[in-house]
C-alpha cells in the first residue's frame, strides 16, 4: 500500500517537527550536564558526512547520466549490429592481419573472423583492386594511426546498375523521340485524309510536309542504329598530317567559303588507332564547330589542333561561336539532344563514344572559346 503525494508531505513535516524536538531535547541535557561541546562536535561531523555523502551521490549522477544523444544510441541496437547489416563487405587490417567485422565479409572469405590467408592486395595501402572467387572489387580505405578499414566494392554490380541505367535512359530518350516524330505524322495524314476527301487544294502541301516528317524520323533510326552499331575499333599506326589532310579537303568541300579552317600539326606526334573511326569523330566535331561559327556573329573560323599530350594523341577543335549556354554544357554529350532544327544529336554522343572505345576521351574545355578537346592513349 503506497502514499500519495498530500499524505508523503504530512509524513515529512510531522518526522521534521520530531527531530527537531529530540535535537532540541538532547540540547537541553547536553548544556545541563556541561557536555554541550562534544554534542556541538558531533553534530558538526554528521553534518560533514551527510554533505560529503550527498556530493558523492550527485558527482557520480552526473558523470554516469548520459546526455539525450548518447541514451537514443544506447536504447538502439548495438553499434556492431548495425555494421552487421551494411551489405558490403568490411575488413578492420592491423599489423599485417585482415579481419572479417560483417556478415558480407564472413561470407564472401568464408570465415568467422582472421582472414588466412590474408590477400596481398589487402595489405597493400596503394593497391585499389582484389580478384577474390572469380570477381574483381574495388578497395576503398580509411586509415587511421596503425590500423585501417577496408571496405569492398563489386566492380561488375557497379558496372551492371550503370548499364541499367544507361539503357533505361537510352530508352526514355528513344521512346520520346518516337513519339515526337510520329504524333504529327499522324495527325498530318489525317489531314491528307480529310482533304482527299473534300478535294481540298491544300493537300499536295500536307502530303509534302508529311514526306519530310518521314525523312526526319527516317534520319533519326538511322543515326540510332549508327550509335548502337558502333564497331570495335581496329587501331593501326596513324598519320596525323594525311588524317587532317583528308578532314581539311572534307571541310572544303562542304564549307568552303563560308567558314574558314585553320589547322595545326605539332611535328612528332605519334597516333594510333582506327582511322575510319577517329576521321568520323573528328569530323563530326569540325561540323559541329562550323554551324556554331555560322551561327555566331563574328567572322566564321574552326581551327584544328594535332598534338602530343601527357595522355597520348590529343586533337583540339575550337570555333568562333557564340558559346556554350551553362545549363546545356551538361547536356551536349546525351544522345539525340540538339538545339538545332536538323540536327540528330548524335555527332558529339558519337564522337565521345569513339575517343573511349580507344581508351581516351572528349571532354569540353572550361575556357572562353569553345574548344573540344578530344584525347588518344598510346597502343
């Protein structure tokens, strides 16, 4: 049977009230009997101890009471659960050991703790790759004073999610397209129908404005099945001077006094790769900087550059246009994404995919003048 609040209080004044009274009584005999020193005394070493006992109390309080931060993780799981759960596999090295700390790593190693043997690659602070059953991980490490966590990561999932993802993306962008050729191919042969039907004059335009839409998106599968297409690359030794010989007499051909180009050789260079293929990249990027030129407002110039670089072969190719707006400079390399009205926004998707399938790449220069920078590595 319990007290309640009001009945606790009337306990506490009414034992207070008693004390007080025996203190007060033992005062009396202690003074009368000439021992009211020793009782002073006394009560002097009580009241040290209670306040000692007191401060003891609250100092421990104070230093075990954890803060609302600490006690939200101590109520939660336990902090080698939760690295329990994490999916990829986890290693704590130290002193020449790797030890398994998840349940990824235990299964992937086959063991309960110490890894044994302990791959190489592991312990190697400047090694970022392990072949382990079959599959090639990417280490990623934090190092500490004289231990390190290690934690892998599957080289061919990241590749397969990138893959899925490009090809959703390659997807979305070919369903949209369709899509926008053929909604108003449809909605002109409706047209043509009704006009057929009431011998309407307009419909010889209808029907030649039709065949165009046709032409357009008959373009548009064509340069799909050009990028998909892409063969592998044939690499043989190369000559600068005869590859921009053959793109200069192409340029001529089809802007010839309308832009001028303005080509550069270094002497020396070395080149390697398909020719067929790197002429078609770099074409594409020399038509691409003529539209951009005519399109500009001061006197239409391309130059070409062929150099050697601390990455191989390197062509540059800068125009006097107006620029690359910043929200589309993003956006240049995706395929089919173009600003211009004939245009089937694969010459630069093409051009990139070119220069990696040789081990390289085409990257846009942040600088003022619109320049693309296209890179070869050496065989």
């Amino acid at each position: 049977m319990g007290f309640k609040r009001p009945d606790l209080r009337i306990v506490a004044i009414a034992f207070s009230a008693l004390t007080l009274t025996v203190c007060g009584g033992l005062f009396v005999l202690a003074w009368q009997d000439g021992m009211l020193g020793s009782l002073l005394g006394l009560a002097l070493t009580a009241i040290w101890l209670i306040l000692t006992a007191c401060w003891t109390v609250m100092r421990r309080r104070l230093v075990a009471e954890p803060s609302p931060a600490a006690r939200a993780v101590m109520d939660g799981p336990p902090l080698a659960a939760l690295v329990d759960q994490i999916p990829l596999p986890l290693l704590r090295i130290d002193r020449g050991r790797a030890r398994a700390i998840n349940r990824a790593s235990r299964m992937l190693f086959a063991t309960d703790d110490r890894l044994t043997p302990t791959p190489p690659e592991l312990l190697d602070p400047q090694e970022r790759r392990l072949h382990h059953e079959g599959r090639s991980w990417r280490i990623e490490r934090v190092s500490g004073h004289d231990q390190a966590l290690a934690m892998l990561v599957d080289i061919e999932a990241e590749r397969r999610a990138a893959e899925a993802h490009a090809d959703n993306e390659m997807i979305d962008i070919l369903g949209h397209e369709l899509l926008n050729g053929l909604s108003p191919i449809v909605s002109l042969a409706d047209s043509a129908q009704v006009a057929a039907e009431r011998g309407d004059a307009r419909l010889s335009a209808i029907l030649a404005t039709l065949a165009r839409r046709v032409e357009g998106l008959e373009r548009f599968t064509r340069a799909y099945r050009q990028l998909a297409r892409l063969p592998d690359p044939v690499r043989t030794a190369l000559s600068p001077d005869e590859l921009v010989g053959d793109l200069d007499r192409l340029f001529a051909e089809k802007f010839g006094g309308r832009v001028t180009l303005s080509t550069q050789v270094a002497q020396g260079v070395a080149a390697w790769g398909d020719r067929d293929q790197l002429t078609q990249a770099v074409w594409a990027l020399l038509h691409n900087a003529a539209e951009a030129a005519l399109a500009g407002s001061v006197d239409p110039r391309v130059t070409l550059t062929v150099g050697q670089g601390e990455n191989g072969l390197r062509i540059g190719v800068a125009d006097s246009g107006c620029g690359v707006p910043g929200p589309e400079r993003a956006r240049i390399f995706r395929p089919f994404h173009t600003t211009k009205p004939e245009g089937s926004g694969i010459g630069l998707t093409l051009a990139r995919r070119i220069a990696r399938a040789h081990g390289g790449d085409l990257t846009l220069l942040p600088v003022a003048v619109t320049t693309f920078e296209m890179t070869i590595p050496p065989g």
